[in-house]
C-alpha cells in the first residue's frame, strides 16, 4: 500500500499549479460576436453606405444593438437571419449588401444582390439598415 503524507500532498499541488503558471495565461474564447464586419451598401448610380459593426459593445452602425442581436441569433450568418413579411413593391433598383470581418472567430465574406431596398431590409433586418 502507498501512503501519501501531507507534505507529498502539498508538493504535487504546488507542482501543479507552478505547471500551470509556466504553460502561460489561458487563451480566452472570442467573445460572442467579436469582430468588427465591414458593412457597405451600394446602390445604383454607385451611391454607396458603409459602416463597422462592432458588438462589444454595440457601436458604429445607427442600429448596432439590434444588428448585434440578430447575429447573434443567426449565429454570425447572415443567410440565417429571418425574413421579415413585408410587401415589397416591385421596382427594380438593384442593392448590393457586402459583409467582410470576423464572427466568434469565423470569417465572414457575404455579398448578395437584392431587387431593391425594401427586399434589402426584408431579408437582413437591421444588419444592414444604415441610414439613420
């Protein structure tokens, strides 16, 4: 039989824990929604919007806790977030919506091409709604 004394006890904790220290800080996990995304608009007639959505905390975009939001419940997805029933009146005056950057780690590179602007918002909500 082994029999451990107080202090083999006390020297296998400092060991351990003097291995911890010397393996250096934990990594954190990026926090929720870590970023920024590049967002941008572009109209017809190059008319174009832009802004950084940055979610810790929400700033850089005229709706930033909203858009934070819904990522958030898309997971970072925008082909995920849900569309909203709203009658969109069919006039064609194509948006482009293009996202680049970072989400929990994940790169984001989305770009689509909606029939017009109330499509637009149908579809990705606040994400993209940057005009005040």
């Amino acid at each position: 039989m082994t029999y451990f004394t107080r202090a083999t006890a006390a020297a296998g904790v400092l060991l351990a824990a003097a291995g911890l220290l010397a393996a250096g800080p934990a990594q954190a996990a990026a926090p929720p929604g870590a970023g920024p995304l590049h967002l941008r608009i572009t109209r017809s007639g190059d008319r174009a919007d832009s802004a950084l959505l940055r979610c810790l905390p929400p700033q850089g975009h005229p709706y930033a806790a909203e858009a934070c939001a819904e990522l958030t419940a898309a997971r970072g997805d925008i082909d995920r977030l849900p569309v909203r029933k709203v009658f969109c009146p069919r006039i064609y005056s194509p948006v482009t919506a293009t996202a680049r950057g970072r989400w929990n780690g994940r790169i984001v590179d989305f770009r689509r091409t909606y029939t017009n602007s109330c499509e637009l918002r149908a579809r990705t909500g606040a994400v993209f709604a940057l005009e005040d």
